[in-house]
C-alpha cells in the first residue's frame, strides 16, 4: 500500500507528529499514573472524578475514529440521512444519564458491567454478556487500530500497517502507565482538541465551497444523496440510533465511568457529553458531501473524510485533520483498552481463574492484561480485510440484543434471568441472519426488537421478585 506521491502530507512531516504525540501522551500517563497505588485507583481513577473531567471523558470517548471517519464514509454512501443518522448516537449518551446514576446508586463497590449482570441474573446470563461485550469489545478494538493506519496513510502515505502499529503502541503505552487516571486525564485535552479542530474545519470548508456548489455538484453526480426516501438509509436512521444505544448501554466503558465518577456526577456528566456531541458527525459527514465538487477520485469510501479535508485545506488543513482524529483515535482507543482490561480481569480472570486474587495480584494483573489487549488488537488488525462502517456494524447485533436485559434488570424487580438469556442469545442470532441477509442498517433493529419482545413477554409470564440490595455487593479480598 504505497500512497505517497498522492498524500498532502510527507511521511517526514508525519513522523515527526507521532513522534511528538508519542511522547506527550506517553509522558501524561507516566505523570497521572505516578499517584495511583492501589487497584481502584488504577481500575477506577479512585471512585473520585468530577462533572468536568466526567463530561470531557464520556464526549471524547464517545468521538471515536468512527465518528470522524465513518461519519464521512456514511454520507457518501447514504446521504443526508447518513450523517444526521449517525448523530442519534447521542440519545445514546443522553439516555444512559439516569442510568448512570441508577448504577451508582445501586452498585456503589461495582466494578464492571459484568458485576451487574452476575448479580442480577446469575452465571449463564453472565457468562453470554461477557461472550457478547467482548467480541464488541475487540470489534471495536480493531476498527480504532485500522482508522489509524487509514488516517496515516491517506495524509501521510506511511505505510497502513506502519501507522496503526505506532497509535496502538501510544495508546497501550500511557494507559499501562496510569489507567483511568491517564485516560480521564488525556481526555480532557483531546476533547478540547477536537471541538477547536471540528469548528474549524467546518468553518473553512463551508468558506471555501459553499453550500450552492456543493448542492449543485451532488445533485448532479450523486442525486441519491440528497434523497430523504432512500429506503436504506431511512433503516440505517433507525438502526443506528439503536446501535448507539446498545454500545453504550451494554458496553464496560460507559459503566466503568458511572463507578468511577463522584456521587452526583454521572447524571450530570453523560447529558452535557450528549448535548455536545451531537452536532460532531454532522459537522464531520458534511464534510464528505464536497467530494463531487472538488473532483475527487475516493478510492476507498472509508477514506474520504481525511482526503476533502486535505484537498480543502491544503498542509495546515491536513496537519489539523492529522491533529483532530488522533485524537479521537487515542481518547476512544485508551478508554476501551482500559475498560476491556478491566472485564477481563476481574470478570475473566478473578471471576473464573483466580477467584481468591488479592488486590495487589489484580493491580499487577491489570497491566499485563492491557498489554496482552494491545497485542491481540495488533495482530487482528494486520490485515485491512474489510472496512471500518462494516465491521463497526457487525458488532450491533451482538449490542443491541443487551439494551432491554439491562434497562429491565435495573428498573423491573419482575425481570428473570431465564427471559434476559434468551432475549441476548434470540436478539443476537436473528440479529446476525438479518445483517447478512438483508444489511448492516438492519442488523441493531432487528436485534433489538427480538430482545425487547422476548423481555416483556418473560416478564410478563413468569415475573420474578428481585432484592435490589443483592446488587450492593462489597468485594473484599484477602
């Protein structure tokens, strides 16, 4: 894969970057992580981060390589409603707000997602929502590591597999250092990156376009796009207004905050992150539509959003894309790494392997397994074998099939563990057949809708009488 003659950037201009990135974060999670002593500190930032911490960390985490490069990808495919579809991903955010705070208030000594499932509806329920978060959990992994060897190469021309080695490395790196300390705290800066970078994208590109050329050239090349009918995309609206929910909800990023924020904090934190994510891929979708009227050959749809910024705005413009997605590649990869690490431990390896661990035994455990994470992701990420919407989409089976489990288990003493079994494994299964027999836009829908239907009717037949003080569980170790 050899792209340089074509890339804005030098692969010289680009190196130097990384290597500055390289050494910034890196040095950041030595410093934060200098503090941290004991296993929550490491695991959970010490149960103390506060609304503005809270709120940078949940909108940079949730600003992923998706949101800046699937975005763009997206609305070239399906048009208007492919970017302001994926903006639903906030309600995502917004709802999972008073869970948050539902969390918090129930599981005051919780760990991971994990715990909740175990000890509301026991080990088979368990053990099919760990199969489920962590194939999500790699998925995501592996579409973070190859959005950074696409950005690389398509503003740089550095070889794909070149780039994606030296982000995942930054990342594993800092966040092996400190943790969730390191990761809050890198958060914030990336966040503030990112909406300086993102407003001055849009800026420039509406400046140097224009809404009427841009109208103009799409309505001629591509009238599609500009279709409020297509029917694939008016799914796709749906469907990923359900996948976003599902990540969210189901997924130990999301859940590991609610722990680890103050108490108070979490309600707070996740509604102001949705309010201002919101308008981010929208603003990076838009983007895409300027393809036709600057005459650009997109070899990969994947790659469109780094190559109109880049012919837009010529060397600064393409440093600040370089800038503006590392960063959100960094602030989604360190927060998913930490949080993947965290349910392998304690729901992988103290859960099933050593359940007589010690916290000390954990605390070391912990950074062996983030390095291992770092390496499977390396690994799998090799090969670019497909491209980062599908095999982002893949995974909303497997998510969606966890959102009515999860909002009956915290909400509905009548919940059984039989029904939220068989509403993962059902939700899942047809969810799958969908994607592969009608598409990716249909996949979360489906899934959803066969879990939510299998949830309300065991409910609704065999209703149980759950103890919410069974879920205050207080782990103490030898």
């Amino acid at each position: 894969m050899n792209n340089v003659n074509s890339a804005i950037l030098s692969p010289d201009l680009g190196w130097l970057i990384l290597a500055l990135f390289s050494v910034l974060w890196i040095w950041l999670g030595w410093f934060w992580g200098r503090k941290v002593t004991d296993l929550d500190g490491y695991m959970l930032a010490g149960r103390r981060v506060g609304l503005a911490l809270g709120t940078a960390t949940a909108m940079a985490t949730w600003v992923t390589s998706n949101t800046t490069m699937a975005a763009p990808q997206l609305a070239l495919q399906l048009g208007i409603w492919g970017m302001l579809g994926y903006s639903l991903g906030s309600v995502g955010l917004l709802l999972f707000a008073p869970l948050a705070r539902r969390i918090r208030s129930l599981m005051p000594n919780g760990y991971t997602s994990g715990d909740f499932i175990r000890l509301r509806y026991g080990n088979t329920a368990w053990r099919l929502f760990l199969i489920i978060s962590l194939f999500y959990g790699i998925g995501w992994l592996i579409s973070l590591g190859m959005a950074g060897g696409i950005l690389i190469h398509a503003l740089t021309g550095i070889d794909y597999q070149l780039g994606m080695s030296v982000i995942l490395f930054i990342c594993v790196a800092y966040t092996l250092l400190g943790g969730l300390r390191a990761v809050i705290g890198t958060d914030f800066i990336q966040t503030i990156v990112i909406l300086v970078g993102v407003a001055i994208l849009a800026w420039l590109a509406i400046t140097e376009v224009g809404f009427d050329k841009m109208h103009a050239s799409v309505l001629e090349e591509r009238p599609e796009l500009l279709n409020l009918l297509m029917p694939a995309a008016i799914m796709f609206l749906f469907n990923n207004l359900l996948f976003g929910v599902g990540e969210i909800f189901h997924s130990n990023v999301w859940w590991s905050r609610a722990f680890a924020f103050r108490e108070g904090v979490g309600f707070k934190a996740y509604f102001t992150a949705g309010i201002f994510w919101l308008p981010i891929p929208i603003v990076a979708g838009f983007v895409a539509l300027a393809a036709p009227a600057l005459g650009l050959n997109v070899p990969a749809a994947d790659m469109v959003g780094p190559m109109v910024a880049a012919k837009l705005l010529g060397m600064g413009g393409a440093i600040l894309v370089f800038i503006v997605v590392f960063s959100a590649l960094a602030s989604s990869l360190d927060s998913l790494l930490a949080a993947t690490s965290d349910l392998v431990l304690q729901d992988i390896y103290r859960g099933h392997i050593r359940p007589n661990a010690d916290r000390e035994e954990l605390r070391k455990a912990a950074r062996w397994v983030v390095l291992a994470l770092g390496i499977i992701t390396w690994l799998l990420c090799m090969p670019r074998l497909t491209t980062l919407a599908s095999l982002l989409h893949f995974t909303g089976a497997f998510v969606a099939s966890t959102i009515w489990p999860i909002v009956a288990g915290l909400y509905l003493k009548r919940a059984n563990a039989a029904g939220a079994s068989l509403a993962m494994f059902l939700g899942t299964a047809i969810g799958l057949w969908a994607y592969f027999s009608i598409g990716f836009y249909v996949a979360a829908l489906v899934s959803a809708a066969v879990s939510m239907l299998v949830v309300v009717l065991t409910t609704w037949l065999w209703p149980a009488q759950y103890n919410w003080a069974s879920l205050n569980e207080t782990k103490e170790t030898n």
